[in-house]
C-alpha cells in the first residue's frame, strides 16, 4: 500500500536531493533536433526572399515564321501585347507589333536579326507575377 501513495521513484528523488548534480547542464533538445531547426529555418528564409525578389511567369508556345529577320506568329486564345517578351530558340526579343485579323487571332511581329530564314517554336511572356504582390492584393 504505501508504494501505491509514492508518486515519484525514489531513485529520482536521490538524484534531485544530491547537491553536486544542481550544476550539471539539462538538455532540453538533442543536436538533432537544432539541425532540423536550423534547415526549417533555412527554407523558411530562403522562400521568404523569393517571395521578395523572384518572379513567376505565364508562358504560351506558339510556332513562329522567321523570314528576313522578323518572326511572324499567330496566337488563337490569348491577347498579346508589343513589349511582351518572346523567346525563339535561344534567341529572346520583344514583341513590337501586335494586331488583329477577322477571326479574332492576335498577329505578332519581332524583330530577329540573328535568326535564319525557317519555322521555329516560340515562347511567349504573357504575365509576369511577383509572389509577395499576391498576399496585398
């Protein structure tokens, strides 16, 4: 019966009662512990200055026509702008004319200078998204 009314063991007891264990240092947490800690921290910081400073962009493919140093491209579904950025190849340049034909398709022009004379897939900057605009928006 009276083991039953004794919370703590006794061994336990002896050792907070002994005087040279009072400065001994406690661990709280493990060396494992700091180290997924610090690489949580790591990630957090790392994705906080991308939201800062990185971009995201919408990109569409297109097929473009490049005859004389100008790329001729038609776009069905999405409106284009003069200024976008395309990039054909490994050559990038800015959309600099920008219509409409009847049925409702954008036309584009660029200029490449560079680039022969052929049929080369594009990609076209619709948007381009700044994450941390996102969160005040």
């Amino acid at each position: 019966m009276e083991n039953r009314k004794q919370i703590f063991r006794q061994k336990n007891l002896a050792q907070m009662s002994s005087p040279e264990e009072l400065n001994d240092i406690l661990k709280v947490v493990n060396p494992s512990g700091w180290v997924i800690l610090l690489s949580v921290f790591l990630i957090l910081t790392g994705l906080f200055v991308w939201c800062l400073v990185g971009n995201v962009e919408k990109k569409i493919n297109s097929s473009v026509e490049v005859s004389n140093g100008i790329a001729h491209f038609v776009i069905k579904d999405t409106a284009i702008k003069s200024g976008m950025k395309v990039i054909i190849g490994d050559t990038e340049s800015l959309i600099r004319d920008v219509g409409q034909n009847k049925n409702g398709y954008y036309i584009g022009a660029a200029d490449v200078p560079e680039m022969t004379d052929g049929i080369y897939k594009a990609k076209i900057t619709i948007e381009k998204i700044n994450p941390v605009k996102l969160l005040f928006n």
